[in-house]
C-alpha cells in the first residue's frame, strides 16, 4: 500500500493540492501563534535604562489572589495596577548589604515638555543620580546642578528643538515650570522612553515616593550572593529583588500584565486553529475520497481490505503532511513575527518585549499537523472505505448515506455543549466577562452542524427549494434536485462556507457589541460636559479652584482612576475604583444613590453598588478593608448605595484618598458640568495654561473606548486569519467538486443541454450552496451573539453595523458563484465526447 500510494499522489494532483494547502496554512497559523505563545510565557523585557545596574529592588506587584473559595486553587496572581512603593528607609538597609558599591533611589514619574502651538512631548523624569544605570552620558553641555536645570536625551532635545541654554517649559507633578536646558545626553545603547533629568533634590520634591533602588555589587563580589542577602535584609517588605531581563519589568510594569494576555489570547487561537484545520483537511479528503469510490470500489473487488484502503489513504495523506511541514516550517515565524509587530504597533504588548521562537513552536505544530492529518484524514477516509465492492462500483457517483452512531453522537454532544454555553452567558455572566463563554459557542456550533452537515443540507434544500424552483425554471428544478441527491457532497462545500460565515459574524458582532456596551456603560456614568488634562502630572489645587471660579461652570470635580480589591469577594483582575470631589459627584456623574449621600464621600469612606455591598453582607455605615492598587490597605465605611449596571460595577472613593494610591500621586482630571456659555472660558484657560487640554463629553468617551477597540482589533486580525483559511478550503472544495463533474456535464450536453444552459445551473447551484452556508453560520453566530448581547448589553439583538453583515454575504455569494463558475467554464471548454470518455 506504501508504493501504491506514493504512485497514486502522482495522478491526484488537484485534491492533494487542496489537502496540501490546508495542512500548510493550518501549520503557518499554529505556529505563529505559538510564537506568540512562547513570547508570552518568557516575556522578556531587556533592562534599558537599569541595564547597568547589577540588581534592582522594586515594590511586588503581584499578589496572591484575593480567593473567594478553596485557598489551595492554582490560579495566577493579582498585579497591582499602580506602582508599589519603596520604603525610604529601606535605601539604608540596602547599601549596608555586604557586596554592594552602589546603591541610589530612583525617582521616576511622568513629564512633558510644552510649548506654544506645538503638541507636548512625552518623557519619562528622574534624578541625574539615575544616569549611569543605563548609562547616559553627556553629548553637550554640564550636568543639571540647580533645580531650575534640566538635562534631555538627545531624541527629546531634538523633538523639542532645543539645546542647551534654551528655557523649556516642563509639565510635572502638579503644574508647569520652566527650566533651564543644561546638557544634552546619550545613552550608550538603545533606550525605547523619551528621558529627561532633573537634580536629585528637585525630582525628590516632585516624587517623593522611591520607585526602585538600583544596586550595583563591589567588584569579585558573588551577583547571586548579594541578590540573596539584600533579599533577607528586605525580609517582610512587599519588595523583591530582580536581575537579568526581569529588571525590565520594573521599567517596563506593564509587561506584567500583556505576557498573561498574549498566553491567553494565543492559547485561545492556537486551539481555535487547531479545530478549523481538522474540520477543513477532514472535509477536503471526504470530498477526495467520495470522488474515488469506484476506484476503491475496484481495490475491494480485487482483495483489498478495508485496514489497507485505510492505511493507503493516511499514508498519501502523510506524504503531503509532511510537504506541508516542511514549506510552513519557514512560513509560520515570519507570519508570527509580524503579527506580534502589529500587537505592539496597537499597543496590546509592549514594545520592550522581544519576540521569542524557539523550537518549541515547531514543535507544536508539528504535533498539531500531525494530529490533523491523521484525524482530518482518518474522518475523511472512514465512509469511503466502508462500503461494499459492488455497492461502491453502484454508488460511484451517488452517496446517499453519511450518518452513523458515532457522528450523531458527537453532534448531540457539541449542540448540546453550545446550547449549555449559551444558557450559561445569559444566566450567570454579566457585562465584558460574558465573551469567555460566548466565544467558544460559536466553535461547539459550526462543529456540532458540520457533523450533520448532509442533513442539514438537504433539508435546507427542501426548504428553499420549492421558491427556487418556481422562480427559476427547468435549471433551477435541476439544481435543487442535484442539491438534494447530492447532499453529501455538497455538504463538503457547505461546511467550510458555514464555517467562515459563523466565525466571521460571531466574531465581528461580538467585539462590536461589546464596544458599543463599554461606551454606554460608561456614558451612562458620566454627566460632565468637558474634562480638563495636563499634559503629565496632575491637577493642582490652584487650576481647581480656577475652573471653578470660571463664569458658567456648575461644578468641577477632581478625578482619579484606579482598581482595587477585597479579599474573598473580587476576582483577580479587582474592581474599578473612581475618586471624585464629594460634593461635586453628584453633577459630574449620573450616579443617584439609593441610600446615603455622595456628600459625605470624604475621608476614609466609599460608595458601593447594592449588589456589590449584597456580597459583604454590608449596609451603610458598616466598614470593610480595601486593597488599593498600590498594595496599601486602608479601612473605609461606606456612606452611599446606588445601583449600578451589572457587568461594569465600580466603587466611588474621596479623590483625595485614592489618588494618593496612584503612581501620579494626584488627580489626574477635572470634570466639568458646565452651560455651553462657558465653554469659550474653558477655551482661552487651555490657551493661557501650558500642556492643559480641555476635552468635550463625546471625545472622553470615545478615547474610554480605546482600550476595549484596541483589544478588538487584535481579535479582528486573528479571526481575520482563520477566515482566511477556511476562504481557502471554500475555495478548494468548489473548484475540486466542479472539476471532477465534468462527466456529468458532458452527459448533459449530448442528451441536448447547451453550455449556457449548464452555467445557468451551476450558478443556481451556487446560489444554493452560498444561501444554505449563510443560513447555518449566522444560525451557529447567533448562539453565541444573543446570549452575550442580553448578558453585555441587555439587549437581544447584537450592535454593530449591518454593513459588516452585508460584507459577509457578499463575500460568500461572489466567493461562491467565483469558485464554482470559473472551473466550470474551463471544464465545458472540452468536447463534450472526449470529456464523456476521459478517465477519472
């Protein structure tokens, strides 16, 4: 059977192409996702600016989950959203250690550089302490000895125009200042962040909290022994010491967060592919191999066994697989390269992490093409070889039976899956979180319908039959009988068009209702007309008091943002936390409470949703411990209940109490309730106040949803991806199932059919074949979007543009029509006596 089917791949070119090409992009696509896999997992982020420091101790940012059940559950930990502080006192301790030469507290917080008419330019400041950590070093001029002086890299010099002598006006802490350019410096290598260094003592009064203690050991001396004892030395601190690539982390903070997310996001697609790849190699071989019934047929009247037909098929099937392997073996890290380029370019991942491919990744796919291969190929193979000589010599060119145990089985079980996937969107998921369930319906769905995919396809031709027959004549009455006869093979060309149509509405539909469900939940918050932002820093009591004094402003309340935590009650990723002025909350957001009073949010206190104080068991008055997102814990007694939109729930605390909590130290807006007749006032105060931007209600919420669409647009690129492939296996299966009809067409033109004639039949057939894919993929969509429209948005029916939906069908219908007509055209170009006498 080895050499019969190393001599029979010489004669199938056309289907094993289409078998070829589906392994192939399944083995691109599986490996640039574990590209992406693996680069998550290490999440290295090279120090840039510490690159020379030897150790680092920085605040731990990652907690224990707050459990809410059994202790012992291995789940990952919480990561403080904002910046752990060091104890100041700990520098001491530090220089103390036995090894260390060097110990200096870095001070680091955001700063911009402001001028008239031009945008502000982002940098990151520190104290000229910090310099030699990376190191910096001089390239004009002298170190900034006054706290009037300022030294910039030479990319920000050069984006600001300045050099040294020039005076440049400087947005930190809690207003702007202007400083005296010093020295214009750079660093030995490369360095991502803008930097600018202000004298030890001025950024000490700007940042009075120690980011991170930068330590270089003596020389001789042990790096891991020193690392061990600064470690004992900090014992009992919320501290850790890091070196090598994990110094970048405390550069970098938010590396923490996106490795979990791109494992996650990557696992998810990787799986997702994984099962595509299967349905889409099974599907291409059953249509092979319902193609080469008589030729099977033949092998089983001569002797052949059912295990030898099987093992000739896996093998030929093999022989490709490996073809494959070898072309996506190159392909895949380049396409995983560039994806992981456009996850940076957005924002997602952070343009520190280096990407990482070992040969883990091919590895994986390769498992992962294997396993397609010989499942896709051992379900494609399965009915062709279970049949009867003379039953397949009979039954060459019409299957009528598809359903065994095993596949109706496997049907209910993945319909099943689905319908319990749905239940559980609606009745136990409220807002954004309802996706991790409503996700996976879509893939239950298109599985559980391509298992009975010939049925269904026959009944939706008995369906739409009759109307297509009316409307169209003779053809069409053909047409719908070949559909019907056929229903097995058509099912071949239905399931990959189901497949693309359902992945594609169910994805789409999701991240667009979704967005639209974060952008009314958050509106629905917010009564403010215009919100005022430094350029970097904070607002200052002085620009406070302004704006309020400002002719037509009703209120003006300071604002803060951050996420914090309660122990056995949050899940890991906490809960939003809003600060406002307390007596200005209640016409600056549109939370009316129940209970209580926003006025006297001042203090240690907060105000709760009815549903979240339901779960502590706590009415007003009652007090309850906090974790804020700096790790600091703080006992607040709740003096207001309001109810609020379950799935985006958040907690009112003094903006005072948590903006102390954040890495700004300070609040970071001002939100405005104004009449339009003071809008110009607001205006002409951004003009005369350096780096301020003023900020209208519909912009605010607009860049509120940045985050939740650049989110989305990952998913699109990914999903994108797989659409892509299944496109392809669209494609394949038309053109493979057209040309191997050429008999049939040539039977058709001698009894009296024209050529015309038969195109009018096969565009019918089209038709029928793009209707019946769209039929069941928005049928398998819609599983998964009603469920998680009513648990996100409470609504039933999906947001988003109908246009997307229209892009769909007209993609399928021209997909469609294109795959079956131009392969058609080709094959009646040949006689029709020689195409009646050609062999298979």
């Amino acid at each position: 059977m080895f050499k019969l089917a190393r001599r029979t791949i010489r004669y199938r070119g056309k289907s094993l192409t289409a078998t070829f090409l589906a392994l192939f992009l399944g083995t691109v696509i599986v490996m640039a996702c574990g590209g992406l896999l693996e680069t998550g997992v290490r999440n290295n982020a090279p120090a840039q600016r510490l690159a020379q420091a030897d150790l680092v101790v920085a605040g731990d940012r990652s907690v224990e989950p707050p459990h809410k059940g059994d202790p012992n559950d291995n789940e990952d930990p919480a990561i403080m959203p904002e910046r752990v502080p060091v104890p100041t006192a700990v520098l001491g301790r530090v220089r103390g250690v036995e090894g260390v030469r060097e110990a200096v507290a870095e001070r680091t917080f955001e700063a911009a550089l402001v001028r008239d008419g031009a945008a502000p330019v982002q940098a990151q400041a520190h104290g000229w302490s910090s310099t030699p950590f990376a190191p910096f070093g001089i390239a004009e001029g002298k170190a900034p000895t006054r706290d009037s002086e300022v030294a910039l890299d030479a990319r920000t010099a050069r984006a600001a125009g300045v050099g040294p002598g020039d005076r440049v006006g400087i947005a930190a802490g809690d207003g702007t200042r202007t400083y005296t350019v010093s020295a214009v410096v750079k660093p030995s290598h490369r360095v991502d962040r803008a930097a600018l260094f202000l004298t030890d003592a001025r950024a000490r009064e700007l940042a009075p909290a120690v980011a991170d203690i930068a330590v270089r050991t003596a020389p001789g001396a042990d790096p891991g022994a020193v690392r061990d004892r600064v470690a004992a030395a900090l014992d009992g601190q919320h501290l850790k010491v890091v070196t090598g690539d994990d110094r970048g982390t405390v550069e970098f903070p938010e590396v923490l967060t996106s490795g979990t997310d791109l494992v996650a996001l990557a696992g998810v697609f990787g799986g997702m592919a994984t099962v595509v790849a299967v349905m889409v190699v099974s599907g291409t071989v059953t249509l092979s191999v319902s193609q080469r019934r008589r030729e099977f047929g033949l092998l089983r009247s001569i002797g052949s066994t059912q295990r030898q037909l099987r093992r000739m098929l896996l093998t030929e099937t093999l022989f490709v697989t490996v073809a494959a392997a070898g072309a996506g073996w190159f392909a895949g890290p380049p396409v995983g390269r560039r994806l992981f380029g456009e996850f940076r370019s957005t924002g997602f991942v952070s343009d520190s992490v280096t990407y990482a491919q070992g040969w883990i990744p091919a590895v994986a796919a390769g498992g992962a093409l294997l396993i397609t291969a010989l499942l896709g190929g051992w379900i494609g193979a399965r009915r062709g070889v279970n049949v009867k000589p003379v039953e397949a010599l009979r039954d060459a060119e019409v299957q009528l039976r598809w359903a065994n145990p095993l596949r109706i089985v496997l049907a209910v079980l993945f319909l099943s899956g689905a319908a319990a996937l749905a239940i559980l969107t609606v009745l136990l998921f409220d807002g954004p979180i309802a996706a991790s369930t409503a996700g996976p319906t879509v893939l239950c769905a298109v599985i559980g319908f391509a298992l009975i995919g010939p049925g269904l396809t026959k009944l939706m031709a008995w369906l739409i039959g009759g109307p297509v027959r009316l409307l169209t004549g003779s053809s069409g009455r053909l047409a719908v009988s070949h559909a019907r006869v056929r229903a097995v093979r058509m099912a071949a060309v239905v399931t990959p068009l189901m497949l693309a149509t359902g992945m594609a509405t169910g994805n789409l539909y999701l991240q667009t209702t979704q967005i639209e469900a974060t952008k009314s939940a958050y509106a629905a918050n917010l009564r403010a007309d215009a919100v005022l932002s430094p350029a970097a820093g904070g607002v200052s009591d002085a620009l406070l008091a302004e704006v309020r004094r400002t002719k037509g402003v009703e209120a003006a309340s300071a604002y803060a943002t951050s996420t914090g935590f309660i122990d056995g009650v949050t899940a890991e990723d906490g809960i939003p936390l809003q600060g406002v002025s307390a007596r200005q909350a209640s016409l600056t957001t549109a939370v009316r409470p129940i209970e209580g009073s926003l006025e006297k949010l001042d203090g240690n206190t907060v105000a709760l949703t009815t549903d979240r104080a339901r779960t502590l068991h706590k009415a007003v008055g009652d007090s309850f411990t906090l974790r804020l997102g700096d790790r600091g814990e703080v006992d607040v007694r709740i003096v207001a209940l309001f109810e609020g939109r379950p799935g985006y729930e958040t907690a009112f605390l003094p903006v005072g109490l948590l903006a102390t909590h954040t890495d700004l130290g300070r609040p970071s807006q001002i939100l405005v309730r104004a009449s339009s007749a003071a809008l110009p006032a607001l205006a002409a105060l951004e003009s005369r106040t350096p780096g301020l931007h003023v900020t209208d209600r519909e912009a605010l919420i607009e860049a509120n949803a940045a985050n939740t669409q650049t989110q989305a647009w990952i998913n699109y690129l990914l999903i994108a991806m797989i659409v892509a492939y299944t496109v392809l296996s669209v494609v394949n299966t038309l053109v493979l199932s057209v040309t191997n009809r050429r008999r049939e067409f040539a039977l058709q033109r001698l009894v009296g059919s024209t050529k015309g004639q038969v195109m009018k039949m096969l565009t019918i057939e089209a038709l029928l074949v793009a209707a019946i894919g769209l039929l069941l993929g928005t049928a398998a969509a819609s599983t998964s979007l009603i469920p998680f429209a009513r648990a996100a948005a409470h609504t039933w029916m999906p947001s988003g543009p109908w246009w997307i939906y229209g892009a769909i069908v007209a993609g399928a219908v021209t997909l469609s029509l294109a795959a079956t007509l131009l392969p058609a055209w080709a094959t009646l170009r040949t006689r029709a006596v020689e195409a009646a006498g050609a062999q298979e």
